[in-house]
C-alpha cells in the first residue's frame, strides 16, 4: 500500500510511480531497463535535494505522518520479553501512555512510551497520546519501581500536548506533571529520553526529565505546537509555518540549544519509510549512552541531571 504523501513530496512520489509503473512490465528490453535506472538515479537525487532541505514545518508534517513508527513499533523492534503494567492505583489506566518492563541486550530495563494510534479508530482510543493525570502518575509508579530495582528507564516521547479537559484538570493535570518532573529529577538510575515524533509543553516534559535527551532527526520538541503559537502570536493558525520557522523546535536548532543531546538518523523521507532502519539507529544511541550511565552512581546520576537542566536557558545581560 502506498504511503500518503504531502505536496513537498510530490516529486519523489512522482518518480517513484513511474518506477513502479516499469518494474510491473517486467521487461527485459535493455531500453526499459535503461530507463528505469535512471528513473531510479534520479528519485536518488531528488529525495537527497528534498529531505536535505526540509523547513522546520516540513519537519513538523513528518513527525505527524500517520504511518510514522510509535512507541509501541519500536518496543517490539528493540526490546524482547516485553510485559505492560496498567493502572495508576488511583484512578484509571491511560491508554495514552504504555509502561512496564522489557530487556534490551540482555539486560532488564523500565520502558515508558507515549503511544498515538495507526488510524482515527485508534488516536481515539489512545486520545491521540495526549496524557490524563492517572497517565503521569502511571509512568511515575513503574519509574519508582525501576528505581527501586536499580533499573534504567527508556522513555520514548510522542505527544502533541497533555490533555487539556475538563476531567483533566479537575484531577490535577498540572500537579501530576509538577509532581513527575520533581521525582525523576531525584530518581537514582540511568534515565533515557527519546523523542520519535512530536515533544509537545509539559506534556512531553512531564515523563521526559533525563539525564540524556534524544531525538530522531525529524521529531520536534518545543513549549507549544506551531498551530498554537500562530494562535496566540497572529490569531491566524494558518502561520503555523511561519512560527514553527521561529520557534527553533527542530532538531538541529535544539543541538545547538543544547537542550538535546544527540540526533538520531532517520532513514531518508523519515522514519515510516523504513522503521526498521530507525530502530537500528536508537539501537546504537541506546547502547552507547546505557553503557556510559550504568556506571556512573546514584549520586552522580543525580547531580549530573540537576546540572542539565540548571545550564538551560542562560540569560545574557549586556
């Protein structure tokens, strides 16, 4: 099935149709054969031309692609024995965020993930990875568990904001994120931040406080949504492009920003052109960083987090 496209990518979709449209003749005509590896040459350079040249609301669009990998795909491509805990003790269980155990190499570890849905059915039922209270405080009983096994936490960011509801709030939404990002900055393992699509306010920072933050190469990660910046800024949500341009959410702006620590490759087009791929990209960055932060101790994983987030958002006064 062919994947849906946005206009920018109208010229590789172009060209691949025509690829497509030879490979089925099946031909053995050195003529066709010809054609098509240059088609095939062609498509190589153009995708090289597009994807090396994306805006940052072009990035936004791949990061909210429908068929990009969520927290769930990459749990099944990286971890093995995975087992899901559900429930907040409280309240209810969020179906917006997934937790529990799993091994990664061998060893066991804490996973947390902000799951979004494959279809409108699904972002339904998952409330389009958008947090409840009950969610947040979901998260912080398996990353208290893992602290209490000295087990370290993989936590895989996708949100377009914590839920704004009524319900919400009168259960203490902003409390619940309050409360998340005081205890993970006091928790005394290895903790792993990976952002794989949207990064959206507190509701991605609620379960996102680490000691190393990642992110995949067209995620984004800000204080608000581009369509929510243009809102409030020009009261017109069609300047999203022009805020997202300003907002400096794009991985290479947060690198220099140093409030992430690492890009994460995707494969060319974006990671739901080949998840695979993107997997094996985690996969590196995870063994490398797992294998830094396990030997370090409480104590220092500690202080080495509150100084991260202390350095953030130097002011300069002349």
């Amino acid at each position: 099935m062919a994947l849906s496209s946005f206009d920018f990518e109208k010229p590789v979709v172009e060209l691949e149709q025509k690829i497509e449209n030879l490979q089925a003749k099946e031909s053995t005509n050195p003529e066709v054969r010809k054609e098509l590896e240059g088609l095939e040459e062609q498509l190589e350079e153009t995708k090289k031309q597009i994807y090396g040249n994306l805006t940052p609301w072009q990035r936004v669009q791949l990061a909210r692609h429908i068929a990009r990998p969520h927290s769930l795909d990459y749990i099944s491509l990286l971890f093995s024995d995975w087992m899901e805990l559900h429930g907040d003790r409280t309240f209810a269980d969020d179906p917006a965020v997934v937790c529990g155990f799993a091994h990664f190499d061998g060893a066991p570890l804490a996973v947390i993930g902000q799951q979004k849905g494959k279809d409108t059915k699904e972002n339904l039922a998952r409330n389009f990875a958008m947090m409840h209270p009950e969610g947040y405080r979901k998260a912080l009983r398996i990353m208290k568990l893992a602290d209490k096994f000295a087990l370290p936490i993989v936590v895989l960011i996708d949100t377009p904001g914590a839920y704004p509801g009524i319900g919400a709030e009168e259960r203490g939404q902003a409390e619940a994120i309050a409360r998340n990002i005081k205890e993970m900055a006091l928790l005394r393992v290895p903790i792993i931040v990976i952002i794989i699509g949207e990064g959206a306010s507190g509701g991605a920072l609620g379960v996102g406080l680490g000691n190393v933050v990642l992110m995949l190469e067209n995620a984004w990660y800000c204080v608000i949504s581009p369509e929510g910046c243009a809102s409030i800024l020009w009261r017109d949500r069609a300047m999203a492009p022009q805020s997202a341009d300003a907002l400096k959410l794009t991985a290479r702006d947060l690198i220099e920003l140093k409030v992430v620590d690492e890009v994460i490759p995707e494969p060319l087009g974006g990671a739901h052109r080949n998840p695979e791929e993107a997997a094996k990209n985690i996969r590196v960055a995870l063994q490398k960083h797992l294998a830094i932060l396990t030997k370090k101790t409480p104590k220092q994983l500690q202080a080495d987090r509150f100084a991260k987030y202390r350095a953030m958002g130097v002011v300069i006064e002349n």
